[in-house]
C-alpha cells in the first residue's frame, strides 16, 4: 500500500504514516509577509539569507522567462565502493572522501542556478551532509524538501526550487511501503513568471513536479515492481489533480528510472502522455535506432546505458485511461516472461489454459501460469487484486473465461504505445465539453547532459563525481487553451 504524506513544520521529514495508507491533510506553514530572510528546517520551504549568485550571461529578465530542471543521483556515499576486490570498503568510511565529492557536486549546482534540482541517494542519514546541502542551498535562495527512504536504508530524495521562479502551494511524500522501501516526492508550485514575459496574467500558472527513484532491476520478475511504483505515482498525480480541479496543469516527472527508453516502463510512460525532454530537444525518437544515442549511468555490472529522465506532459498530451495502460504494460511482461522460457503464441496459450480440456483459459489456471514464471506469489508481484484487474481486462466479453482470440487481443499482442482519443470518456469530467481554459504549459528549450560524453553514449573513465551524469532541461512557458476532454485519463 502506498501512504501519502503532507508534511507539517513539526514532522520529522520521511516521518509519520509508517505502513498506513492514510492520507493526512495537513497544510504547509507558510512564511508569514516581509519574513523572506528567515530559514526554516528541511521540511518546509527555505527561504533565501543571501543574495543568489549572479545569472548566466543572458539578462536576468531573459532567464527568468525560462524555468530549468536538474535531475541528478549523486551516489550515496553508503553505495560508492572504493575496491572491487573489497566490496565492503564504502566512501561513507572515510569522511574527507565524501566531503570533498559532495562539496564539487554542490559547486556544480549552485553555479547552475537551474530553477528545480531533483537529486536521488540523498545520504539523509548523514546529519552532517545533510545540513551543508540545506544551508547551501538556502542561501541560494531554494525551498528544500528531503525524503528518507521506509526501512532506515540511509539515502533518499531531496528536491529544491528557487524562490524566483515559485511560490510553494502543497508538497507531498508517497511511501511505497514495498519490496525496494522506495518514496517519491510531489511539489504542486505556482510559478512566479515576470509580466514582461507573460503579458496576461489570467492563465493558471500552475505545475506539478516529482521527483522519484525507482527500484534497480536486478532480474527480469523485478520489471512487474518496478511498473507497479510508475503506476502509484500516476495513480497519486492523477487522483490529486482531479481532487484539487488541475486537470489543465503540466507535470514533469523527474529522476533515476533504474531502465531504458526501450524497457515497458518507458513505454507505459509514453502512453500517458509523457515525453522525454532530453529526446524533445535532440530530436530523437523512440525507434530502436535512437534507443541508444545517449546514456546516463555506469551501474555495478559495467553496463552503460540511459537511465535518468525528465518527463513531460503538457495538459493538452491526449492519453489512454491509467487503468488500461497499466493492463496493457503488465500484459506486455507477461508475454516476456513466457518468451523467456521459449513460448511462442500457441504454446503460451496452452501453457496459460494448463490441463484444462476446454479451449480456454481459466482464472486458476491463469493464476497457476504466472506464478509459475514469479509474477504472483512473490513481495514484489502482482497483488491480488492487479491479478483481478488484468483478468477482467483480458475477459472482453466478461463470460469468466478467455478463449484464445482474446488471449491474442489482450496478452499477446497488447501494447500501450499507441494513445488514442477516446471521446467517451469526456462526458465524466467535471467540466462541460465547451468549457475551455487559459493554461500555461511548456515546450523544451534546450537539454545537456554532463559529462558531454554521454551524449554521444560514451562513459569517461575519469568521470567520478557519480556513476550517473546530471541531465538538465530549460523550458519555455507558453499558453494554450484547454479543454478536459483533451485529457482522457481524467
């Protein structure tokens, strides 16, 4: 079950829900008027003591017209090995070690001045580090948020936005209370755009930003889990846009995805509406031939390859309802799992139907099948209920069973790139069908990955700030009209 925290002044950050599914309610303190000197604690926005530092060349009116979001995992130092051949000798032994990293990763930041930083393996059990990160970045000028991970694993999140570009109106922690302890972050943020750069002031100036790192697929039954963290946080976005009427609101999703541009959770992405901003601005597809121009990570196996992303969905990116796009992902895992083991169409059909004498899939005999290839039965498989779901979504006429035409329809040859319109489900929105609304959303400026040699998918050997590159994006705010029907997922 995921717990769904709005952290107070008082709370202890990562603290309060424990293995509860309750959401709490309660506000963020805000500042009171003409208090902009005053830092808080790390749970609540920061606000600036000092003068930022000075602005790239471009005027500081021109920068402010753009927002800019970093995305970074700065290894933790209870992660970084020192020895291959001594894999217990850790950087977090020897305290000048990581001081002297995190000092140069610091640096970098600040001299970036994006507007978002979302960084991942946070040491937060480090009170020290801690605190040099905070007060930094307070006196830069950023309201800082940190997220330990369940389960006292050590590390964590920590997002940051620059007090120039938003005003702070809700954050929220998701703790995902399952196999891997892992959390995401949630900001809902007005941005602060000058009237130079945006001469009508009445288009909602609204964004939902969250940061996340998803569990490392350390074998292929893990890609189930790793789909079903992606389908909490939108399952989350989802519920608190509708609850909160932000249906016309852009969201950017940020973070270590743990997998690639050609791995499922890529593509469930896609089919929400979702782009790669990296991939926006070097024109790259989601072909095979592109799967690969670029990478970000040099994991503890020696394998290279993309892994940390910036998402974007504008309010008006169409997208297949969350549920389906989910069915259809998880039916896509299921078809590997069974290839794995060298099924071809026929033979999977037959494997999923067991002994049974009928030409059709039974519920118990589905179940049986995916236990067997450790899709059920497991931590981090499919719940009971995800198995109800899938196999309602297989059983197209709903007669209880599946016979082998929807088994090709559904389970093999489902995919859940395509987005189509759906027209029928506009009429559950709140709003009318001729209701339309002013709304700012972006489109992507410019994105750099550093070190630059990774952007032409190529891992330098003296490269060791992190085993992973920081990827930064620039938007450009625009307006556009908005119309809820253009959202199928809400």
């Amino acid at each position: 079950m995921v717990a769904v925290v709005e952290t107070a002044a008082a709370n202890p950050v990562g603290g309060g829900c424990g293995n509860e599914a309750n959401m709490l309610n309660v506000a963020i303190p805000r500042p009171p008027p003409g208090n902009d000197a005053a830092c808080t604690t790390a749970t609540t926005a920061q606000q600036a003591t000092t003068s930022p530092p000075p602005p790239p060349p471009s005027s500081m009116a021109d920068e402010l017209c753009h927002i800019s979001c970093t995305t970074f995992n700065i290894l933790a130092p209870i992660y970084k090995r020192l020895d291959q051949q001594n894999q217990s000798l850790r950087e977090s032994d020897f305290r000048a070690f990581w001081l002297s990293r995190n000092q140069m990763i610091l640096e970098w930041l600040l001299m970036e001045r994006t507007s978002i930083i979302c960084l991942q393996e946070f040491w937060t059990g480090n009170e020290e580090l801690v605190h040099m990160y905070e007060d930094k970045l307070c006196d830069a000028g950023y309201f800082t948020f940190q997220l330990a991970r369940t389960n006292n694993r050590g590390d964590g999140l920590l997002m940051a936005v620059h007090k120039d570009y938003f005003r702070i109106l809700n954050y929220r922690e998701l703790l995902f209370n399952d196999f891997g302890d892992r959390v995401a972050q949630l900001l809902h943020v007005q941005l602060t755009i000058p009237s130079s750069c945006n001469r009508k002031n009445d288009a909602r100036q609204e964004l939902l930003i969250v940061n996340t790192h998803l569990l490392f697929p350390h074998n292929s039954s893990l890609s189930i889990a790793r789909l079903h963290q992606v389908y909490k946080i939108l399952q989350y976005v989802e519920t608190y846009q509708r609850e909160n009427k932000l249906g016309g609101v852009p969201v950017i999703l940020s973070g270590d995805w743990n997998g690639s541009k050609r791995g499922r959770v890529y593509k469930f992405l896609r089919s929400q509406g979702f782009a790669s901003s990296y991939d926006i601005a070097h024109k790259y597809t989601d072909s095979d031939d592109d799967a690969h121009r670029w990478v970000s990570h040099r994991n503890h196996r020696g394998n290279i390859c993309g892994v940390d992303f910036i998402w974007l969905r504008n309010p008006n990116e169409p997208s297949k309802p969350l549920k389906t796009s989910w069915a259809e992902a998880a039916f896509g895992i299921i078809k590997c799992q069974l290839q794995k083991v060298s099924l071809k169409e026929s033979d999977a059909f037959a494997f999923l139907k067991a002994d049974n004498p009928g030409d059709f899939i039974t519920y118990s005999t589905f179940c049986d099948a995916l236990r067997q290839v450790h899709l059920i039965g497991l931590p981090y498989g499919l719940s009971f209920q995800e198995t109800k779901d899938l196999w309602s979504q297989a059983d197209i006429d709903g007669n209880g069973i599946i016979d082998y035409e929807e088994f090709k329809k559904t389970i093999w040859n489902s995919s859940c790139c395509s987005v189509q319109r759906d027209d029928n489900c506009a009429e559950s929105a709140e709003f009318g069908r001729d209701m339309a609304e002013e709304v700012i959303g972006f489109t992507v400026k410019d994105a750099v990955l550093f070190p630059r040699e990774v952007e032409r998918g190529m891992w330098p050997e003296n490269y060791s700030l992190s085993d992973h590159a920081r990827l930064t994006v620039i938007f450009s705010p625009v307006r556009m009209r908005f119309r809820m029907e253009e959202r199928v997922g809400l």
